[in-house]
C-alpha cells in the first residue's frame, strides 16, 4: 500500500482517460474520421445503393434490416426535410414489434425466455402489382418501367384518397394544404445521379438500403395464396409478420433479421385506431342508396295504377334525395373542379366504375320525377324510365359495394358489404310502396343483426381485424354503436304505431347514417407496424 500522497498523483495516461470519458458523439465520430477509422461518407452512402440502373426484368427496392434499426427516426426527419413536406405530412414511418423468445439450456443454465424488439421503418414498397395505381380514378399513378418506383402525378390528382383506402400499408398521404394525395417516390432524382434516397442518407446504422429485385420472383414467391379453414386469405411466405398479406399488391421491400419474427407482434396491437369517418361519402352513399330505392318504389306503385298525380311530390323527393348524395360526395374531393376526369381509370378502378353509374342513375331518376308531373305519361315514357331507374339502381349499389369490396380490407367483405348497402335500398323500396308494417319491421332487425356479427370477435386471443372492430365499437365508438340500436329500434316503433311514410323515411335516414358512419370508423384492417399515424 502507498501513501495518500502516492495515491493523489494524476498521471498523463488518468487525464487522456478522463477527456475521452467526456468526449460526445459528434466529437467521437470526427476523431474516427480524421484518423480514417470510418469510410469516407460518399463512399459509404454509395455502398448503401446499387452500383448501376436495375438490369431489364429488375427494379429498385428498399431492403431494411431490422437487427441494426434503433428506433431512432432519423430517416423520417431525413425524409420530411429533404423532401418539403408540411409539418404533419409524413412518407415514413417507424414502429416496434415486440414479444418474448425462448432461449435454449446451455449447460448448467436453464432454458429461459428474453424479451425481444425490432423497430421497423417502412415507407412506400413500390409493389409490383401496386393497388394505388390500379384503383385511382384518374391515372394520377405510374410505374416506372425502368425503375420500378411507384410515382405519384401530383398534377393529375383530384384528391378523392382512395388510394389510401386501397393500400393496405397506409402510404400515400392527404395533404390538406394542396388538396391531393402524396407519396414516397424512392427519391427517384438523387437515384438517377448516384445518390441515396434521404431516409438511406440518413440512417445512422445503415438498416435501410436500395437494391434490385426480380418482379417475376417476387410475384412467384408471394404467390399463390390460400384460403385456410377459417375463409381467411393465407400467403405461403409472409411478408413480414403480422403485416398485410403480400399476395394483394406484391411488395417488392424486403425485411431481414435474425430474430424469429413469427413470436413478435405489433406494439400498438391492443391500441385499435378510429378510422377516418368520410362525411361525404357515408351521405353520398345514404342518400342516393335510400333515395334510388324510394323511387323504384313510386315506379312499382305508378305500374299497379296509380294516378301519377299523387306521386308526384313522392318522386320529386326521392330525386333529390339522389342528387343530394352526389353533390355531397363533391365535398370529399380536394379538387373538385378536376372531378370531370374520375372516369379515366375506369378499366381497373372501381371508384370510376362507380362514377360512370352515378350520372346515369342521377339523370334516369330527374326524368322520371319529371314525367310524373305530365297529365297523361307520353307513349309509356314514365314506364320506360321505371324499369330503367330499376336496373340503374341495382347497377348504382354494385359498383357502390365493389369501391369498398375491392380494397381488401377484412372486415368490408362483400359479405358485409353487399347485404348494407343493399338493404338500405330495399328499406327506401319497402317504405315507399307501403309494405306491410311486418315486412319493414323483419328488414330492419336482419340488417341490424347482419351487423352484430363482429360481435362474436370481441373474445378472440389475438388482434385480428374483427376483434379491433369489435373493441372500436364496443369501446371508444360505444355512444354511435348504441345509437344506431337505437334508431334502428325507433323504426321499429315509428311502423309498429303506423306513423305516415314521410317520417319513417326519415328515421331511417338517421339510422342509415348512423350504421355507415360506423363502417367506416371501425373498419378493421392488418397495417404495417411503421404505418405513419
């Protein structure tokens, strides 16, 4: 032992050890690079992109690693700066999957489990068969033949989201400020000269980069999906877990870790999010669905002989009931003075299938009001536009159920969908020919009923898109769910008391609205974990 003198003596090597203990990161990191410890930074962002253009039969791709992403989002920041976007505008987005793993007996040591977490950035996949493409209404997308990237047209866009509806991994955004929808474009421009997308750039593990993959062989190893014993659409090779089935659009992005991701789940699994309500289009399809059958209905009455003179007030309201649903579903457009254009898409996209049975519909149900106002109907006239308005109306509500069938979302099957939609057509028909009240009062318990179904979900032991329905419905959107019961049973009792036609229809234009608003608040659906709030 040395004296306390002896021990006080600070010698050069106590000092360079208490300097570097204060070193910061920054200081850390440019000490490595002027030591040339590190790459050059040019260098080591180009190794991070493929050294030439994807070869014919290739395209571009993001590879992440999720071992090596920490969370840290500095690829969103990268993204939002580099790119412009408004300050909640965001292309990127950052999650956490997170479970425990069982760790083999060493020895001695007994088996345990650890808990494990991967971060997962994700942004656009640039999918091979992309669904945004294929269901916007007037080719505001394209796909780059020689890239493979995914680009949106910002000028073409009219601002209807339904790409946002018919991707299953939340990419493209609604700005509000423009008025369009936007998207992560791979950063195409610093590709073409060599450099890196910002989000590549910005990585401070290098976990993201870009690299070249087949589409043939993506749409090979995704493909073909099952359906399993439960009627639930199964990829052989999943994406990644708990995300979208691959098999819808063909994501091209590839996650890769050592972790064995079929134990882990989303973070934010148990913490179902309310969807966005679409004002608009819960009255477009209300009014015109309820509107068009109320009509079919005047039409059948005017067949069996009634005096066209006292339907005339009955068909001028059903024909505004349809208008006023089409110009309420202008309000949902962030461009409306471009809407002429929604019928371009209309070799892939439903939206404009829709459209292009709209205007007819709306047209077909005008004349036939207005005939109703001639003494004596010309030549049969009002005849002719009875059956027509019968078969438009058919035609209005399949394209309608098809906009929604067609995204794939779990819980807007055509099971659920067509029968709603259908039904409250059918409940405008039964008020308006003066059904008997026992008719009126069994539709309107089975399209209740129908709705209860995802009821049974609310138990399940995993998060599936039923049971986040059913605890949105139960839980935070509790107040709408009882009130549409409510209003449901109040038609109930408005027929039971034999209350005129006029003030049933307007209760079930209450209940009606109810039960769509919450179709599309509850929508339950599989989103990635990065998904962008």
């Amino acid at each position: 032992m040395g004296s306390d003198a002896e021990r006080d003596v600070v010698t050069l090597v106590d000092e360079l050890i208490a300097e570097q203990r204060e070193l910061t990161a920054v200081e850390r990191f440019g000490r490595q690079h002027d030591r040339g410890d590190r790459p050059l930074l040019e260098k080591h962002y180009r190794d991070l992109i493929p050294l030439s253009a994807p070869l014919p039969g290739e395209q571009y791709a993001f590879e992440v690693e999720l071992d090596a992403c920490s969370g840290c989002k500095a690829c969103v920041s990268a993204c939002h700066s580099l790119n412009g976007l408004d300050e909640e505008e965001t292309w990127r987005g950052v999650g956490m999957l997170r479970g425990v793993e069982a760790k083999a007996a060493l020895g001695k040591i007994a088996a345990r489990t650890e808990p494990v977490a991967r971060f997962v950035t994700t942004a656009c996949h640039h999918c091979v068969e992309p669904a945004c493409l294929l269901g916007c209404p007037v080719l505001a997308y394209d796909k780059d033949p020689a890239t493979g990237i995914v680009r949106h047209l910002d000028d073409q866009c009219i601002g209807c989201s339904y790409c946002i509806l018919k991707c299953p991994y939340e990419v493209p955004k609604y700005s509000s400020k423009r008025g369009i929808v936007r998207k992560c474009d791979m950063c195409q421009g610093r590709l073409a000269v060599g450099e890196a997308p910002a989000c590549v750039q910005g990585c401070p593990n290098a976990a993201i980069r870009i690299v070249t993959v087949r589409p043939e062989a993506v749409r090979n190893h995704y493909r073909p999906a099952r359906v399993d014993a439960s009627g639930a659409l199964s990829d052989p090779n999943p994406f990644l877990e708990a995300s979208p089935q691959p098999s819808y659009t063909l994501p091209t992005s590839r996650y890769i870790t050592r972790a064995d991701t079929a134990l882990l789940v989303p973070a934010d699994a148990a913490r179902p999010r309310i969807e966005h309500t679409h004002w608009p289009l819960v009255l477009m399809l209300v009014l015109t669905q309820i509107g068009a059958g109320w009509l079919c209905g005047v039409a059948a009455r005017l067949f069996v002989g009634t005096p066209a003179a006292t339907l005339r007030f009955e068909g001028i309201a059903g024909c505004l009931l349809v208008v006023a649903g089409l110009v309420a579903s202008a309000f949902h457009l962030g461009q409306p003075r471009k809407a002429w254009r929604v019928w371009m898409g209309w070799r892939t996209s439903w939206l404009s299938r829709e459209a292009m049975v709209m205007g007819p519909l709306a047209g077909i149900a005008t004349l036939f009001a207005a005939s109703l106002w001639y003494p004596v109907p010309i030549a049969g006239a009002a005849t002719v536009l009875g059956a027509s308005l019968a078969a438009a109306t058919l035609a209005a509500v399949f394209a309608q159920s098809m906009v929604y069938i067609d995204t794939h979302r779990a819980t807007w099957t055509a099971r659920e969908t067509g029968p709603r939609f259908l039904g409250t057509a059918l409940l405008g028909l039964l008020i308006s020919i003066r059904a008997q009240p026992g008719v009126l009062i069994v539709a309107t318990v089975v399209l209740a009923a129908l709705e209860c179904r995802v009821f049974h979900h609310r138990h399940g032991k995993e998060w599936t898109p039923w049971k986040r329905s059913a605890a949105l419905l139960l839980g935070p959107l509790r107040v709408g769910t009882v009130s549409r019961f409510l209003l449901a049973a109040a038609v109930v009792a408005a027929v039971s008391l034999a209350v005129p036609a006029p003030y049933v229809l307007g209760i079930v234009v209450l209940s009606a609205l109810a039960e769509r608003r919450l179709y599309f608040a509850a929508v339950g659906h599989e989103r990635m974990p990065g998904s962008p709030g």
